[in-house]
C-alpha cells in the first residue's frame, strides 16, 4: 500500500515549496500591476500594497470563476479565433475593479482590452524568469 501525502503544501527537492512559489508569483503579479499603473492611464492602483491586494483577488478570481467563464465563452472563443480569451480577463479585472473600490480601478472598453494583454503576456513574460527560477516550479 502507497502512502500518499497529507498536506497540500509539498516540499520539493531543493527544498523550495509551493508557498514559496504563491508568495513569489503574487509578488510577480503586483509589480505587473504597478508597471501597468505606470504605461497606462486608464488603470489606477493606489500603492504597492493594494497592487499585492488586487493581485490576491485576481489570483483567486483566475482560479474560481475564470475556468467557468472561459467554459462559457468557448463557443465564442473558437468562432472569434481565440479574441474571447482576453474579453474573460477584462472581465476578471472589472470585477476586481468592483471588489477593490478606489484603490484599484480600471475604465473604458478598449483599453481594458489592451491593459488585459498587457498584463497577461507581461504575467506570463516574468513568471518565466521570476516565478519559475525562485519558486521552484
């Protein structure tokens, strides 16, 4: 009989956790928010610590809701040729837009649209480097 483990943070072989990799990717994922603060004037977030707030939020908003959108909008998604995908992340934001009040805000359509892109490829640009060297992934 194999003994599984029974906790859900699992230590790897260099001694690096998943913890380590959240912190580190939620980290990640704030100085994302602050440059996009910076490039664009259509998004505002207060201060760093809010931008580690909104990132929680959209952290878990990706992890709960974003998989039953993208579920939703697959039809739509293979007829536009995959120009649904970023409307569901526009989507998450307004919704942390909502849930952050004044701290975190974002407006208009179409450079929502374009902040999404943003800060999804700049996500994915430094989870790369950052996230995956740090955090051991």
């Amino acid at each position: 009989m194999s003994k599984g483990k029974l906790y859900k943070i699992d230590k790897k072989m260099d001694g690096k956790t998943d913890l380590t990799t959240f912190i580190v990717s939620l980290v990640v994922y704030a100085i994302v928010l602050m440059l996009a603060n910076s490039l664009f004037k259509n998004i505002y977030v207060e201060n760093f610590l809010y931008a580690l707030i909104a990132a929680l939020i959209l952290s878990a908003l990706n992890y709960t809701i974003k998989p039953i959108l993208i579920y939703w909008t697959l039809p739509l998604s293979v007829l536009s040729f995959g120009i649904a995908y970023p409307i569901v992340n526009m989507i998450i934001l307004k919704i942390c837009d909502i849930l952050m009040g004044s701290s975190f805000e974002i407006s208009g359509f179409f450079s929502t649209f374009i902040i999404a892109i943003f800060i999804s490829g700049m996500k994915m640009f430094l989870d790369s480097f950052i996230t995956n060297n740090i955090g051991g992934k």
